[in-house]
C-alpha cells in the first residue's frame, strides 16, 4: 500500500582491477570504507621449508603462485594445480590455503564442497581428498610439529557459527598408505567457540597463522579489520 518501497538501494561504484582486487582509485566518498574481501578469499600460506608465500591470485584459478627471493631476478614460479578426481578437472574455487608439515603438504580448502584437496609440494602432484563432514567457508592453517605426521592438524575457521575446526590430514586407521588415501572424518576433532573475555565473538576470519614457538594462531578479521591472537595450547583454546 505505499507508494514506493519503504527502503533506499544505493550501489557503489568500487570496482576491481585485473588481479581481482579492490580498486582503491575507484573508491566514492558516498559509502563507508570497503573491505578487501575478495583477495582475503583464496587464503595464504607461509612455507618455512622453502621460505615462500604461497597464495593464488583470484578464487577460481588452475596454478598458485609461489612468492621467493629469486622473483626478483627469475620471475616468480608456479605450481599448476593437478587433476583432483572428485573435481574432475584441475580447476579449484578455493577459499583457504595451508601447507608444511614433515611431508610438505599443500591444503587446497575448496568453496562450497567440504573438501581439502592435498597436493605434494616437492612432486606437484594429487595425494588425496579429505571430505569433511560439513561445508565450511573460512581461513584454514596448518598446526604442526614438523616430526611426524599423526601430529598434524588442520584448523579451519567456521565464520557461521563462530568457532575454530580442528580436523586430522589423514586417515589415522591407514597405516602407511595414510598419505595417499581419502579420508572421510566422521566429526572434528575438536571445536572451539571465539572468545574475549568470555563473551562469544562474531568472526569473519580471513585469514589464519600458526606460531609454534608460542602456540597461537593469529587470525584477521576481515569486516573489523582487526588482528586477533588465539590460544592453541591444549586445555587453553
């Protein structure tokens, strides 16, 4: 009964450049300041074994970009992305990154599936699939004591229901053949709630570090535009 829809729609101009992230030239004086949510989607990761950055330009992508001390002479390498049997191509929409460990294993979070697909870091080539049990859309690290490989987890953020995922990267029950066999986690390992002082926070994690000197993951809050530090020390999370 009224006469015109009882809300205002505003559009913003703010666009993006080639590399698909936001164009800070573009930017109105109309609206609030825009969050950069598009590049904070694909992840990156921190490899200590090569000293590189690992990250992938745009979400949908066949390679991630390798970024080291050479780049500046050589160019920076890439690693193309293998054939992943369940995807049926070698094409990712990934929205985290992780990698290390004694084997030297890339994370590949892909959106909207509940799937990590884990890629040889030295070869290049697919080892396995590991089907969460949930759709998960957030960052994603890797917690690792660099010696064996039972000790490695994967922490992956659930920005729906505010709270950090903590999965195995392998099938425990499969012996030796653990590294190159799917694995299906009935449930995480554990969960745990965001909190300060003891008051649940709404998060948007966009990103995930681990320090294993000090036990805590860092953890960027994309629409705050905050750093946070989280404790991992067992019994502390």
């Amino acid at each position: 009964q009224f006469d015109r829809p009882p809300f205002l729609l505003t559009f913003s101009s703010t666009g993006v450049n080639d590399a698909g992230f936001v164009d800070s030239e573009t930017l109105s004086p109309t609206f609030y300041r825009s969050y950069d949510l598009v590049s904070g989607r694909t992840g990156l990761a921190w490899n200590a074994a090569r000293d590189e950055l690992i990250y992938s330009v745009g979400e949908t992508t066949d390679r991630l970009h390798l970024l080291q001390d050479s780049c500046a002479e050589l160019g920076c390498p890439v690693l193309l992305i293998p054939s992943i049997p369940s995807v049926g191509s070698n094409v990712v929409n990934l929205v985290g990154l992780a990698v290390g460990g004694p084997d030297e294993e890339i994370f590949v979070l892909e959106r909207g599936t509940g799937q990590v697909h884990v890629i040889d870091r030295e070869t290049g080539e697919f080892l396995r699939t590991i089907h969460l049990p949930a759709i998960i859309e957030g960052a994603m690290t890797l917690v690792s004591d660099g010696v064996d490989v039972v000790n490695d987890r994967l922490v992956i953020a659930n920005n729906q229901q505010d709270q950090l995922f903590v999965y195995r990267t392998r099938d425990p029950d499969a012996g030796e053949d653990g590294g190159v066999t799917d694995y299906s986690p009935a449930a995480p390992e554990a969960m745990h709630r965001v909190l300060r002082d003891d008051e649940p926070v709404d998060i948007e994690f966009t990103g995930l570090a681990y320090d294993d000197v000090t036990r805590k993951l860092w953890c960027a809050d994309a629409p705050k535009g905050e750093l946070m530090v989280v404790s991992m020390v067992p019994g502390e999370e």
